[in-house]
C-alpha cells in the first residue's frame, strides 16, 4: 500500500487568508544542527534534539522545551516563502489555535523567525501515524468508530473558530501504536491552497491526491469551506475499513478525475460484517456535490457516537438517517428510511443462503410507497453477503419481445463472461442440451455459449414446455453455494405472458423438485395494476411483502433526511397532502422550497405564511406537481412536454 510522505501545509482562515508557498529549490537543506536552542516569544526556550525529516521545502525536528521539560515538534522553513501578510495571518491563526484544549487535536501553538528561517511548534503526540496502522491492513470496526470519533471532534473545535483545516490524510494522524486503536489525534494543518502548493514534489501531490475534496483540488467552482474536511475524513475512514482510499492512480490527474467522476465501490464488498449505519455515514461525506454531504462536523460526530453507543451495547446495525442533525440552508437527496420490519424479514430469509435452494419471493405496492428504493437497500444488503445481483426492468409499452424483463440480466450475464471467461464453461456444462432452446429464446447468448442462433427458429416451433424449461435451467445456473444469485425484477406488471409462464414454472419447479440451487427472485408491481385476476396474483411464493403507507414518524425522518430540522407547522401540512406516500413526501418539500413557502435562515427552516397557505389550499398531488413543473425553466418545461408526447 502506498505510504504518504510527511507534507506539513497549514491552515486557511474560513473566507480568505491564505497562505502562499512560493517554488523553492529541489536540494534539500541540510538541516539545523542538533542541539541548536530556538526562543520563542512566550519565553519558553526550545532545544532540537532529532532531525525527523528533511523534505525539499521544510524540515520536522523532535524538541525539548527547555523550561517545562516536554517533548514538542518544531518544524523549520525558509522566511521568504511568506509574504509579510501571510506571516501576520499565520500568526493569527496560531494564536487562535492556542485556545484549543483537545487531545484529538494538536495544532501548531508557537511561532518565531530567526535568521531567514520560520520557526513552528506543536505539542508532541505519543504513537505512530496511522499511514503506518494501514499498511498492515484494514481496521476493525470499533477501531474505525474510534478514529472517525477523534477526527471529528477535532474537526467540530476548528470549524467552530472559522477555521478549515486543509490537510487530513493518514501521514497526519496519529494514533496508538499499540492494539487496538482507541483515539486518533489530528496534527499538521495546511497553510496554503493545494492548487499553490508549487513547492511539493510530483510524487507527494500523487500521494496526496487521494485526500483531496473535489473543490479543493479545484475541479469544482466552489469555495473550500468546511465541509471539503469532511470529504477527506471520509476518504480516510473509507481506508480504514477497505484497506486502500476508494481512488488511486499513478498521477495526480488521473486520481483527480476519479474524484470527479466515479463513485467510491460500496464498503460491504469489502467488509461483510460492517453495519450499514457506518457504510451510509461514511458514503454521505463521499458526495461529490458538497450540498449533499454532511453539513457540519457536529452532525457527523452525532451519528458516528451513536452508531459506536449502539455498537457497544450489541446492537451492531442501527437503524440512522445521516444528517438529521444538520442546519441545512439547501436540499439534498433523502435518505432510506423506515421499512426496518419488511427489511427484517427479507435479511432473516437471505441469512444462511449457501444452504438454502433459494426461492420467489412478492413486492407489492401502490405507486410512490417505495418498492424500487427497497429493492435498492436489499441490493445492497446482499452485495455486502457476496451475492450476486441481477436486475430486471418492466417497461411500459415496451413487452414487444418475450422475456424482455430478462433484457438487463443477459447483459449482466455477459459482462460477467467477459471479466471470468471460465463462467462460459460452467453455463455450458449446466445448461448442455439446453442450449437450442435457450438462444431461440435469448439470441444475445448465441455468439457467447457458441450455439448458431442463425439456424435457430423461434420458441413456438421447439415447443414453450422446452423454451420454459431452458430458460428454468439458465436461471438456477447463475447462482453457485459460493455465491448465490439474487434477481431483482422490477414494475413486473407490464411483462409478458412467456415471463409470467417462465416465473410461475420456476416456482414451481423450486417448490416440487427442491432444486437446491441457491438462487432468489424478488419480483415487485404495482399493485393498482395487478387485479384479481392478474398471472401474478394465481403464482405461489415463499414470502409477500405488502408495502404500507409512513406514518407519522417515518415521513418526519425522511424530509428531514433532506432538509434536516423542519418546522412542527411544515411537517404536519406535508404529512396531511402526502398521505404516507414517500415519493409525494418529498415532492411537497421540494415544492415548498421552489415555491419559497420554505426559506433557509440562519438558524434554519423557516415558512412564508402566504406562500404555504397557497400549498395547504392544494388538495390534490397532481395540483402540487403541477405547481413544481410551472417553477421550471421553460427550457426544462419544454423537454417535459417533448417527452410527455413520445412516452
């Protein structure tokens, strides 16, 4: 693993000051000599004692205050790198620094210049970095909690004074050096913008690079501020618990560009016991947008407690709702909440699933309950199992072919084969005289299992029994004891008549012959579209949920996922027009903050007694919807209108 060099910056003053490095020279100084004393303006005299690293542009000492006989870090550089402003910010910011009393944190309290050279000190932390912790492997889980506790801790007395402090990676971490790790301490700040750290070598921003916040590496229009810290203490995290940062590269470019533009991959592939509290916690400080991130270090370190309380008393997966503690001034995306009972028994039926034979299982709701979104955190669930997930999409008017629910899985199938050439042989030998009929039904997998669909006619002409039992075949074959498959069919009201024949002789294969291939469909709709006399409605399955509408308290925690603390007033109109339904929950506050009958103030949510009168007067969902659509750009209004027309 990739071990940070030391790269002392600073700290930027919230809204300005900052700190310039000008280039300087690749020879390296060669150093103070050993013994050399150093005074301090607060009279306190500092002797060096150990040269601990002599970098391009500074050099890191180990001192020994002379008067009240401790160990302290003095870190020495050339004077006319900083401007006479910068040095009088930097001793502003020391000066305010000094007030922090934390041992998560460690700043820079004294400061002096003495013959062409700056002078810095800090208190000396007892322990290692937690760069060198890492390069034995991933954390544990309390472990993990404890870090993430101390960072934001440290994090909460910085930004409280107006700081940022710019510079979080492993190399300026502390922790104990002895097992298992129980505090971390927070040192080194930035003082100078990444962009204008000319001095580093390309090698150390490489090295860097991981750490930094999308806006602070300067591939967003946005100000640095401090929730960019909150970014890079999630990197952090997100290492400790996976083994390595979720972006690497070989140059600082192509790191950046990942920032930019890819997603980190989901934790529980890396660690299958993590609870889903500390994956969700540390995802939303992952969030590109900073708007979508956790607000403040104080929220975070809310969540992270309660997450390590819970975790302490044996309740290792809580139930929490990122960000419900942040003053918001914007919206952001909601957070998967409620459904704790359907999700129970879906995990109960999933557990143990290498000795199960799989099965069918039902997902009924009415439109807006959110079906989709827990097929979403049951997707997630069973990828942190190790199992495979497929998913299926109905679409409306769109059953012009057999099986095109299926359309999405063969694709998955085949870039499975792709990645692990050796599956083709195991879909071969599964599926032998199966084949003709599987690629009459499926001609994508022709070319692929290495059957001519050329001189191959439709399913009707080989019989549906053999189409049907081809296809039964092909979908026990995808899971395996070492990893069971889990196929997620979606709005599976609008499937054909072969799909529904397909599921329901699955089924009953399943049910008849004990197949013991472990393999699970969840196949969800509509129930406003499924009547009584529905294919869906006479097929047999080992479990059916029925989604409910929220109640009260569930479609509390969702707005305030979005919004964080609202309005007493604001949560019961939206409870009262929504009538449980979570999409419309969220419609009403997006139309409540667009129409600016909710109005960001400083000390949070507050409404436009007018304007959410006008909301209240609605008594209909298609009435506030239309009201979101008149709002639009006409651009927007316009496309809407373009697609309402195709369908």
């Amino acid at each position: 693993m990739r071990t940070p060099r030391h790269c002392a910056n600073g700290l930027r003053m919230k809204g300005g000051g900052n700190i310039i490095m000008r280039d300087q020279p690749d020879n390296l100084s060669p150093g103070e000599p050993i013994g050399k004393k150093i005074e301090f303006r607060s009279g306190d005299p500092i002797q060096l004692i150990q040269l601990l690293s002599n970098q391009t542009s500074e050099q890191t000492y180990l001192g020994k205050d002379l008067n009240h006989g401790g160990q302290v870090i003095v870190k020495s550089f050339s004077a006319d790198i900083l401007s006479k402003k910068t040095k009088d910010e930097l001793e502003t910011q020391i000066e305010i620094l000094r007030s922090i009393q934390s041992p998560f944190f460690a700043p820079f309290i004294q400061i002096t210049e003495q013959h062409e050279k700056i002078y810095l000190v800090r208190r000396h932390v007892q322990g290692c970095s937690l760069s060198e912790q890492l390069q034995k492997g991933p954390l544990t889980i309390p472990e993990t909690l404890s870090i993430g506790i101390s960072l934001l801790s440290a994090l909460n007395d910085i930004h409280i004074l107006g700081l940022i402090h710019q510079n979080i990676s492993p190399t300026n971490v502390i922790v104990n050096d002895t097992a298992p790790i129980t505090q971390a301490t927070l040192i080194d700040t930035s003082f100078a913008p990444t962009s204008e750290r000319t001095s580093l070598s390309s090698s150390m921003k490489t090295e860097l690079a991981p750490y930094l916040a999308p806006e602070q590496a300067g591939l967003l229009k946005i100000d640095v501020n401090p929730i960019s810290d909150l970014y890079s203490v999630g990197i952090l995290l997100y290492e400790c618990v996976a083994g390595l940062p979720p972006f690497s590269g070989d140059n600082m470019g192509e790191i950046l560009q990942q920032h930019l533009s890819q997603s980190p991959k989901d934790l529980g592939l890396f660690n299958r016991d993590l609870p889903s509290a500390l994956n969700k916690a540390i995802q939303k400080m992952l969030r590109k947008d900073p708007n979508d991130r956790y607000q403040t270090a104080f929220s975070a370190l809310v969540d992270f407690k309660s997450i390590s309380d819970n975790f302490d008393k044996g309740n290792w997966d809580p139930p929490l709702v990122p960000g419900l503690h942040d003053n918001r001034s914007t919206l952001t995306e909601p957070s998967f909440v409620g459904r704790t009972e359907e999700m129970d028994v879906l995990k109960t039926f999933f557990r143990d699933t290498s000795q199960r034979g799989g099965g069918m299982l039902f997902l009924e709701a009415e439109s807006g309950m959110g079906k989709s979104w827990l097929m979403e955190e049951l997707s997630q669930f069973a990828l942190q199992k190790g199992l495979w997930v497929l998913h299926g999409q109905g679409l409306d008017q769109g059953a012009s072919r057999p099986f095109q629910l299926f359309s999405n899985i063969v694709e998955e199938v085949i870039r499975k084969i792709s990645e692990n050439p050796e599956f083709i042989k195991i879909l071969q030998h599964q599926l032998s005289d199966h084949l003709e009929p599987l690629c009459s039904a499926l001609p994508e997998l022709s070319p692929i299992l290495g059957n001519d669909s050329s001189q191959l006619l439709g399913p009707d002409v080989f019989g549906e029994t053999r189409c049907l039992e081809a296809f039964s075949v092909f979908i026990n074959s995808l899971g395996s004891a070492e990893q069971p498959a889990l196929i997620l069919l979606d709005d599976c009201q609008w499937a054909d008549d072969m799909t529904f024949k397909l599921l329901a002789n699955w089924e009953r294969q399943k049910r008849e012959q004990n197949t013991n291939s472990p393999v699970f469909v969840v196949a969800a709709f509509r129930s406003e579209e499924v009547d009584a006399h529905h294919h869906l409605r006479k097929m047999e399955s080992q479990i059916h949920i029925s989604l409910k509408p929220f109640g009260s308290l569930e479609t509390r925690k969702l707005v305030e996922s979005m919004a964080g603390p609202l309005p007493i007033k604001t949560l019961d109109v939206i409870e009262q027009i929504s009538q449980g339904s979570p999409f419309m929950a969220t419609s009403v506050l997006r139309g409540m903050v667009e129409s600016q009958a909710l109005v960001p103030k400083r000390k949070g949510w507050e409404e436009d007694k007018e304007a959410m009168a006008k909301i209240q007067s609605s008594q209909h969902d298609a009435e506030i919807l239309s009201r979101r659509i008149e709002l639009l750009p006409p651009l927007i209004s316009k496309l809407i209108g373009i697609g309402a027309v195709i369908g």
